[in-house]
C-alpha cells in the first residue's frame, strides 16, 4: 500500500550520481570563456584548503546561461571529471507534477548526499522549472510545491559552511525568468554564458564528434562545418552519430562527405519545423543589419566603442552588437544623439542596400524612442520644450493620473521626439549610403565568420580615429 508516501524517499532515481566521471576538458569544444570561468571552481574543488585558510570564501553557485544543446550538462560533467570529484544532477523539469512535499524533500536528500561525498558538484539542469519568479506565471493553479522546492534549495546553499566544498551548477535558457533570490551574493552569484557555436567553434565540436568515427581521409570539417549554420553541439553530434548510421546502411567502410550531407539535411528539416534555422535571405539581411550598427558606431565618436558582433542567433535575438559601456555620470546631448544613430544603423543599412525594411529592428526602434524622449521630456535637452522636466524623482506627484502638460504641449513633445528620431535615422542613412563598400565588405565578412571583432573592423576602416587609449578592446 503506502506507496504514494513513499515517493520521496522511494528508490526510484532521486538524483542521478556518478563517481567517476570520464569527461574532461577536452570534450568540450569552443566555449573558450566558458572553461576558463569554470577552470576556477575546478581548482577550488581540488584544493579547497589553498583558498580558505587565506580567509577566502569558495563560490556556493554558478548559472550555464545558454540555448539547449550548446554543452551546458557536458561542461559541468566537466568540471567534475577535471576536479575527480562526484558529480550529482538531477533535472528541474522532474520537480513539475511532485506530489506534495517530494521536492523540497529530494532536494534535502540531494544535498546531503553530495555533502557527506564532498568535495562534489551538484547539477541542476533546467533550474527555470522551480526557479521562476515567485508569483508570477500562476496560471497553472497552484505553484505551492515549485515554491517549497525552491525555498528549500535556498536554505540548503545557504546553510553551506566554509568547508562544506560542494559547489551547485545549474542550467537554464532563460535566466530572465528567474527568481533574483536564485541570484543573490553566496548563491547563484555568477553567471556563465554558454552561445550557440560559431563557425570556427563548429569545427572544433565536429572534431571532437568525429574522434570515434571511422570516417574518409579527406573529409573536410570547415566544409562541414560551414553548412552548418544555427547548429548547436548537440545539433553537430546527432549530425555525426547519422552519418556513420547512414554510411553502414549503405553498406561502406568508412563514413564519406555525402553521408554528412544527407545527414546535415535530416537534422536541417527536423530543425526547421522547430522554425530554428534561417534561410540565407535571412542571414545576409542580418549580416548587413548588423554591419549597419557597426559601421554607423565606428564613424561616429561618442558611439560606444564596439566590441563583437554577430550573426549566430542569441537568445531572442537574431543578430546583436555589443559595445564597450562607458561609465559615465554626465551624458551630453552629442552623445544621446550618436547613440540613437548608431542604434538606427540596422534598419537604415536596411533601406540602403535591400531598399526595403524588416520588424527586425523592433528592440533597436525601442531604444530609440526611450531615449529622444528622455531627451525631450526628461533632461530638458530641447530647445522648443526647453530647461524643464517633467519628471518627479519623489515618484509621488499627481502626474501619475494625469500629463502634468497642456494638450498643445503633448503635440510638441510628439512632434519633437519624431523629428529627433527621424534626423538620426536620416543621419545615418547618408553615412551608410556615403560608405557604401565598406558597408557591404563587413557584411560579408561577416557572413562568412559569423563573428567578427575590433580587428576586422579596425581592417575594413582603418584606425578609428576619436579612439582613447584607455578603450581599448577587452
Ligand atoms: P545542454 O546541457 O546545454 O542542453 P548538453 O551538454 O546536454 O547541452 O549537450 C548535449 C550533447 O551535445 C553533449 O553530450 C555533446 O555530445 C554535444 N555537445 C554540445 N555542446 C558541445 C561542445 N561544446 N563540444 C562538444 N560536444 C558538445
């Protein structure tokens, strides 16, 4: 009978453990920045003494940001196999459907475990199914025992000691939705990106996919991993475990470059009914939206500095452009307005070279209007509205209920922010038409690295010339 009383402590797999684990380093390809973040816990685990008897505290937790299939499980099996230490995992989506008091109760079992095993690692995957947000997303009825799930992982990193030496990795794609309490000093406190791979990074994940397999001498991985775009890890691996497949139903020796082919294209079609891979259009439409962002910002001097741009889809995003943020207390006007134009040099590369504009510029068209209207309502920074606010740092003011400006003044702000946004947008145009080539050589630079740096930048436009020393790239 008392079976469902049993289920929190019923054999049936708790947890998953491992003692000896076999992956290393070396099986995990690209995610240069990845290992060496996680390098440091793996000498903390080896060797905790080295690190606390100088009175440092050894990190509780560390978040693997990333989209499903980019080597998250695989790094922290990793850092497991490279300290030999225990590896302990379970999966956030099982604690979905728990019967009452199951979660937090296996989560207890869990720790304790791995602590009487310490050193070890623990691995959440998919910590988002019991770590979203407390109170948001209710829809689905009662959230009670997600809660007690999550509350009772709390308090088991929070009860860590200084010598408790068990360090909880844990997975997730959407790092969004988390709870800010996940992400609190002596927990989850560090976060580790995990992308999708980039050509070269391609190249290496087949190599290490392709170790066991019996394949042609002169199979060619860039070839391969060229035809590839928008693939993760796992996207690679399946595509070598298929072509070996394919090769023996065939009846060959060694597995050949068409097999990968057939094999490339089984994974292609599965992937695009999950509408994840995009159409060359696509791609050269966000290679040259984001050369627009690049190349606006580079001949602009108060634009950020850029850092890496890239066309391998992120997250939400389809391509996306990081600049150095500068610290900077005082914003001056030029500033606001380089900005915004660099900010529009996605769609006006657009409108420049296709003659034609896409949604794709949805986050960059917000950005934009935030700003001219902090500039026009905010800052006082317009001169038909002049040096006034209408903003209330006491957030208490009665402006809440209604515009604390005139109707006639409402059409003027309106007027103003659209007339801001349109010479930028305009302004940008004209430097996008005058460097057309230009333009067009990074774009293709681009479609071909899929990512691209200072250097590439600094080859196509030669030295910037507003650069500061202290800028340079990280
Ligand atoms: P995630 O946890 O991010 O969803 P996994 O770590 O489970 O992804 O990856 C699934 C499989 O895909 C791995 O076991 C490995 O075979 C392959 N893989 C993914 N990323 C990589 C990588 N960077 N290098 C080598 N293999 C990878």
């Amino acid at each position: 009978g008392g079976q469902l009383f049993n289920i929190g402590k019923s054999k049936a797999k708790l947890f998953d453990e491992k003692t000896d684990v076999k992956t290393s380093f070396k099986d995990v390809a690209g995610l240069e920045g990845a290992k060496e973040e996680v390098q440091e816990i793996v000498d903390f685990l080896k060797q905790p003494e080295k690190y606390t008897s100088l009175g440092g505290k050894i990190p509780k937790g560390a978040l693997l940001v990333g989209p499903p299939g980019t080597g998250k499980t695989l790094l922290a099996k990793a850092v497991a196999g490279e300290a030999k230490v225990p590896f302990f995992s379970l999966s956030g989506s099982d604690f979905v459907e728990m019967f009452v008091g199951v979660g937090a109760s296996r989560v207890r079992d869990l720790f304790k475990q791995a602590k009487d095993k310490s050193p070890a690692i623990i691995f959440i995957d998919e910590i988002d199914a019991i770590g979203r947000a407390r109170g948001k997303n209710n829809f689905s009825g009662s959230n009670d025992e997600r809660e007690n799930t999550l509350n009772q992982l709390l308090t088991e990193m929070d009860g860590f000691g200084t010598n408790t030496n068990v360090i909880v990795l844990a997975a997730t794609n959407r790092a969004d939705v988390l709870d800010k309490a996940l992400m609190r000093a002596g927990r989850f406190d560090r976060q580790i990106y995990v992308d999708l791979p980039d050509v070269r990074e391609r190249k290496e994940i087949f190599e290490v996919h392709l170790r066991p397999i019996k394949k042609d001498d002169d199979l060619d991985t860039d070839f391969l991993s060229k035809q590839t775009p928008g693939f993760s890890g796992a996207d690679i691996a399946n595509v070598c475990n298929e072509a070996a497949l394919i090769a023996a139903r065939n009846g060959k020796k060694s597995v050949g470059k068409q097999d990968f082919l057939d094999a490339v294209d089984r994974i292609v079609g599965g992937l695009e009914k999950k509408n994840k891979i995009m159409t060359m259009d696509e791609k050269r439409a966000i290679a040259f939206h984001e050369a627009g962002h690049a190349t606006v910002s580079w001949m602009l001097e108060h634009a950020a500095p850029l850092v890496k741009v890239t066309i391998v889809p992120r997250g939400q995003s389809l391509g996306a452009a990081w600049y150095l943020p500068e610290e900077r207390l005082i914003i001056h006007p030029e500033q606001m307005l380089d900005e915004m134009c660099a900010a529009l040099g996605g769609r006006a590369a657009e409108k420049v070279i296709f003659n034609r504009i896409s949604t794709g510029a949805l986050s960059d068209l917000e950005k934009v209007t935030k700003q001219a209207r902090a500039m026009v309502t905010i800052y006082g920074l317009n001169e038909k509205i002049g040096n006034l606010t209408y903003y209330d740092s006491s957030g208490q003011s009665e402006y809440n209920f209604s515009k604390p400006y005139s109707e006639k003044t409402a059409e003027l702000i309106d007027k103003e922010i659209s007339a801001l946004i349109e010479g930028q947008y305009q302004r940008a145009v004209k430097l996008l038409e005058e460097n057309k080539d230009k333009l067009t050589e990074l774009a293709n630079v681009l479609l071909e690295k899929e990512v691209i740096f200072k250097d590439n930048l600094q080859k196509i436009f030669g030295d910037r010339p507003f650069e500061k020393p202290e800028e340079a790239p990280r």
